[in-house]
C-alpha cells in the first residue's frame, strides 16, 4: 500500500510541504482502514456504550467495568477486550494465531489489569478441505502454545466452518482481565509535559513491518509467501516476564499512562499515547533497543515486534522502572519525553524524520462514505423431497459445526490460575472472582450461517444467543465487546451486509440493556475465493454471586421443559433459515423471527438457573432441538422427548429449527418453571430425562433412538478426523 493521492494531498496540505519518508509510512499506517477504522466508523455510533457498571468505554486499549460485589468482596473491575488477527493467520497460522493472543494480553496489561481468562473464536472454510484442516490445526497450535506459556486460561470461545472462509480464516481473540484495586487502574492518556517514554520489553526487530497496511487490503493468491515478512513472531516467555513486571511497576505506582506496542509498532503506540492527552512528544529513535543492525527510521517506528509495552513515567521514577525491567530480563529504552507542544517529533541519527501534529496524525484521516446495498431477503426454498428423519439427525448432529469442539479446547489449559468453575464446553464459561464473591460468565461466537442468510436478523441473533448463553448458566449480562468482520467495503454488496450486522447487532444489544463498550474492526477479508460472510463476534460477560452454575449435561432425575419461541408450534416462527440443515441439504428459507422480550427472557432464564430444583439447562440454536439434546445426554443420563405439532410444523423444523433465545431446562419443579415465565416466553413439555443413556426422541410420531455413544461417535468427527 501507499498514500492515496487525496490523503497526500491532504498531509501536504497539514504540513506545507511534501512529507518525508518515515512520515509518509507513518500516515500510511496509521490512516489506514486497520488502524483509523475509516470504513467503520461512521457506523459505529449504533451501538450504545454507556451504562452505570462502565467505567472506562470505546477508545483505550480495553475497556473497564465494574462488578457487582457480593458479601464482604471489595470494588472490582473487570477489563475486556477483543482483536482479530485473520490476515496474519492465513499467512502464517501459528505466529498468526498466537501473536493475536499476546496482543489482546497486552491491551489487558496497559489498563492496570491482570489477564484472568482468554476466549477464541474460530472461522475456517470447509472442514473437509486439507487447507481448511492445515489452518485449524495451525491456529490452534499458535493459541494454546502462546496462552499455556504465559499461564492464562482459554475459557470459551467457537469454532465455525463456512466455505466463504477457505481464502481468508479469522482469528478472533478476546481476553478479561481483573482490577482487584480500582487505583491501579491507568489508560492510554499521556498525562503531563516533562514525563518520559520508556520503551519496555523485547527488542525491536525488523519482524511486522507493515502489519497494520498488510490487514488493510484484500489477501492476494501468493500473500502466503509474499506477506509473510508483515507477519510478527512471538516470545510467549518473553511476555510472560513482562505480565509480571507489570505488575511490579503498578504495585509501586510508577505509570502514568501506558500502551501496547500493536498496530503501526512504536509509532502507533506513542502518538495515540499523546494525542490523548492533548499533548506532544519528541522521541530519538536510535534510543530504542534494537536486536538487528542497520535499522532505519522506518522501521523503529513501524516495526510490529511483539512484547513490547510503552510507558510514560515520571522523570524521578524512570530508575526504578529500569530496575524492575532489569530484574524481569527485559530491555528498557528512554526514547524520549511528553511535550505540550502538540506535535508529534521524532528524531534519528540528528535529523528530523518526523513533525506533525499528533491529533492530526491519529485522528485526521477522512471517514469514507461508501454505498450500501441491502441484501435480498431468503425466499422458501426448502429441500424437495425432505430427507429421511434419520439421516437428517445425523448429518446435522456430526456436522463439524455442531460438533463437539473438544479436539480445539482440550488442548489449552483451561485451568490455570485455579479460577475456571465451569469449563469449555458449556454454554459458557464460569470465572470465580473471589475479590468480589462474584462468578463471571463469559461466552463469545457468532454463526456465519446466520448471518450470511439476513445480516441483520442473524446479527440479532448471535446477540441474543451469547446473552442467553450466560443467563443459563445463572448470571445476568454486563458487558460486551464485538469483533466485526467483514470483505471489502469498496464492495456495494459486501458493505450492505456488513451495515446489516453492525446494526443488528447494536439493536438487540440495546434492547438487552447490554452495553458495547469496546471492539474491534477487520475489513478486506477477501480472497480469490471472495469475501466472507459478514461475522460479529461478540464476547459477552455476565455475573452472578457464587460460582457454581447448572451443568448442560443431564442428572437423569427431572422433567425436561423448552423456554422460549413457539417453533415447537411450527407457526411463523418454525422457520428454517440460517439452519444447519439447510447448510447439509440445500435449500434456502426465512430466517427465524426472534422472542418478542428477549431482555425479560434472558433475565427470568438467569433467575430460573439458579434455583435449587434446576439441575440443568441448555441454550438452544445452532444445529436446533436435535443438537441440543444430543449434547445433553451421557453415558449415566439420557432422556425421553415427544414433540408433537402435525398440523402446523414438519419434522424438519421442529428438530433443526434455529430460533435463538430458547432453552432447555431440567427441573424438579416444572410449576415454578412456568411460573417464573409467565407473560414473558412460553414454556413447553418436552419429556422427562432418566438415567438410560440414551435418547429416545418421537416427533410428528415418528422415533428416533440413540445410544449416547453412538451420539459421541457422531459429535466427534472432528476429533476422529484430525487424529
């Protein structure tokens, strides 16, 4: 990439003469759609970030919400975060993948936060493809390796194959970190003229030069070999000894403000740092420590080499600071000071490479205004004839969309730092925060078929379906964060569809009183093979008191009721859109209208999780009833299910109907089930769970039978595939 003749002309214009060099890769970089969020931006306002429980919302390197606090627990604050590294990860599956971890890590360090729990979520093209495997294989590997090494859990997450995905996977990584002490707590904002950058952490080497311009641009046919150099590497070790020297510098009080070194490297960091603050900065570059020769001013300041951190410290500190950074084995470099001059200064070897004023430099890139074309609603076209019940049932349930994930998840360490209550797997994962007697839910994921079927609908949906997630598990939503992915925005069609899901995503947060409070933008995912679906990640927390959480899988010992919308009717809401039915047998259909008080549904759904005589509960979506029960049953506990709707819903949709917002409960109290959500959702009887094993399901008088291992034989396709 280079500067756009009207973003020159625009630089020229600022400075009164033709930018230098460095100058001119800054802007570049930093103006770029990865960076500047240019395409994005002005949609961004859809989504509302404010609420009481937000402490610090959009614009840092991560976001601060306070928790509820339960019993004796002190103030605390939770940070969240989320970042896509797609581009890389095709190019380089493993650095790819595990430098995404170290950077979301890194935000979490920049705000006075520990890094408590990790979440991904996954997007790859057709399972059956080698190269969709190669990449899975590769990315998993980059994520566990790095996220292991440093001692922080991978919670939650999702893993999702689309054919639209084979030219260019997304990576997205989400990342919660804990604020025990709401004064340890610092931000981005460069504070006052005088204090000193201290640059902390690895050297800096030649390695991402160009990786903000690089993910800014459409994946070409040879980007596996040509734009490998704009891959970074990491140094999960490395990263490690700077989690903890950050700790040390925040028990002694000696940062002022702080950012990670990401995006556009050392450049990006400090210039945002100060124009925050309203301020300026002069900074020598050959100060930086350097692990190659020969470096010039380009690449100090673009470089993109991992585990670094910049710090503005008080001049009577910066001792100290060199100090700890020499007792964790990390390199510590004064590169320069804070200056209240505006300006943006940047000096190497005696010559000014760079002068521009620091407001324009971060935030004077023109916004884009691009048309927009909305996407044509699904017609009804469904599968003619219908497909046997049975080989309906196990084509969805051995999808590798629905299938068990366990061959991702079992290979990160989900336990360490002895907080995990409830394990990957689940609906969603369950966090102790014994500083406030508080347990965290935290779920994260999107479904492309969704939203490749009605971006907005679908984008609604992967909302509810996240807030539903963790009000099964007993808490109620806090906070979110998103990831939104999209293809070329110069593209009238792919643009529409992604204005679909930002909107949709922002209304159903809205109406589910979740705030937004900070996110992520991935544009230009496209290849040779096209674009990809437009997908919004969204990582979603809740909380709860206490830390246990009702299981998904079965006791055996109480009725089964389904909450939520009325597909078990097969009115207008038995819809087969988005479906992964549609996806294993063709065919296309309305997609699902959704409940009609989703926030009164989530909330009662939280409430209900709790009580006592709730043994377990299950959110209902992908793959619909059919999977949901299939991953309820166990060797020790099966069920019984009769759903019966001959005159207004087939088969089809009554088993793989993917409404969003429903769930399955277990109870030993089915009166108090109703009534808890009376006028809110309908409640339905679906069977009573047993101790068989097996699940023995009638539909529109039609039986189905299974053993539970020959439903674990089904789900772990993934597993027997990739071993």
């Amino acid at each position: 990439m280079s500067l756009s003749d009207r973003d020159r002309d625009l630089v020229v214009e600022e400075l009164g003469r033709e930018p230098t060099p460095a100058e001119s890769a800054l802007f570049e970089n930093l103006w770029s759609e990865h960076c500047a969020y240019r395409s994005s931006r002005p949609l961004l306002g859809a989504f509302d970030s404010e609420g009481d429980q937000v402490v610090v919302g959009p614009g840092d390197d991560a976001a601060v919400v306070s928790l509820p606090t339960h019993g004796d627990g002190d103030e605390t604050y939770v940070t969240m975060g989320i970042e896509s590294h797609n581009h890389p990860s095709y190019v380089d599956p493993f650095d790819g993948a595990a430098t995404g971890v170290g950077g979301i890590v890194r935000d979490t360090l920049s705000m006075g936060a520990y890094p408590i729990a990790l979440a991904d979520s996954l997007y790859f093209g057709d399972f059956d493809r080698e190269h969709s495997r190669y990449l899975l294989e590769g990315v998993v590997e980059g994520i566990s390796h790095y996220g292991n090494c440093i001692g922080v859990p991978t919670v939650a997450g999702s893993t999702a194959f689309h054919g639209d995905y084979e030219g260019n996977p997304l990576v997205n990584v989400s990342c919660v970190g804990l604020i025990d002490d709401p004064d340890r707590m610092v931000t981005a904002e460069a504070q006052q003229p005088g204090n000193k950058l201290v640059l902390v952490g690895n050297a800096t080497g030649r390695d991402g030069l160009g990786g903000a311009s690089f993910a800014s641009e459409d994946l070409a046919e040879d980007a596996e070999t040509e734009d490998r150099p704009a891959v970074q590497v990491g140094d999960p070790y490395a990263e490690k000894l700077l989690i903890e020297c950050n700790e040390a510098l925040l028990d002694e009080d000696l940062i002022e403000s702080a950012r990670d070194l990401g995006a556009a490297g050392l450049g990006g960091a400090s210039s945002e740092m100060v124009a925050k603050g309203g301020l300026g900065a002069e900074i020598e570059l050959t100060e930086v420590h350097e692990r190659e020769p020969n470096m010039n001013a380009v690449e100090y300041l673009l470089a993109e080499s991992q585990e670094r951190m910049c710090y503005e410290v008080a001049p009577e500190n910066v001792d100290r600071v060199r100090e700890l950074a020499e007792r964790f084995e990390l390199g510590c470099s004064v590169i320069g000071e804070v200056t209240d001059t505006g300006r943006y200064v940047c000096t190497f070897e005696g010559e000014t490479v760079v002068d521009a004023d620091a407001e324009f430099l971060g935030e004077g890139a023109p916004m884009n205004d691009l048309p927009a074309e909305e996407p044509d609603e699904q017609e009804r076209d469904l599968p003619e004839p219908a497909p046997d019940l049975d080989e309906a049932f196990e084509a969805v349930v051995g999808s590798p969309n629905t299938a068990s994930k366990r061959w991702v998840y079992r290979q990160y360490d989900h336990e360490v730092g002895v907080r995990t209550s409830m394990r990957p797997g689940d609906d969603a994962a369950v966090v102790a925060i014994r500083e406030a007697g508080t347990g965290l839910a935290f779920a994260a994921g999107a479904d492309p078929n969704w939203t490749d079927a009605a971006p907005y609908e679908g984008a609604r949906a992967v909302a509810l379906e996240n807030a539903t997630n963790v009000a099964a598990k007993g808490a109620e939503p806090l906070a979110a964060v998103d990831c939104l992915n999209g293809g070329n925005p110069e593209k009238p069609d792919v643009y529409g569809g992604f204005k679909g899901v930002v909107d949709g995503l922002a209304d159903m947060c809205s109406t589910l009183d979740v705030p937004v409070v900070g996110g992520n933008v991935s544009l230009y995912n496209d290849s040779q093979h096209g674009p990809i679906p437009p997908t919004p990640t969204l990582a979603l927390v809740g909380a709860k008191e206490g830390y246990d959480a009702p299981p998904m899988s079965l006791s055996g010992e109480g009725d089964l009721l389904l909450v939520g919308a009325k597909a078990i009717e097969g009115d207008a809401e038995a819809r087969l859109g988005g479906s992964e039915y549609l996806a294993q047998f063709g065919g296309t259909d309305h997609f699902p209208e959704l409940p009609k008080d989703p926030a009164g549904l989530v909330s009662t759904t939280a409430d209900v999780a709790d009580e006592a005589s709730t043994l377990s509960t299950h959110d209902l979506s992908h793959g619909g009833l059919a999977v949901a029960l299939a991953e309820m049953i166990t060797d020790d506990a099966g069920a019984t299910v009769e759903v019966d709707a001959p005159s207004k819903g087939s088969a089809a949709e009554l088993l793989f109907g993917e409404q969003a917002g429903r769930v399955v409960v277990e109870t030993t109290d089915p009166a108090a089930v109703r009534q808890a959500f009376d006028g809110v959702a309908p409640v339905y009887d679906l069977g009573s769970a047993d101790d068989s094993g097996r699940l023995d399901l009638t539909v529109n008088g039609e039986s189905l039978a299974y053993d539970a291992a020959d439903v674990a034989d089904l789900r772990d396709v993934i597993e027997r595939e990739l071993e």
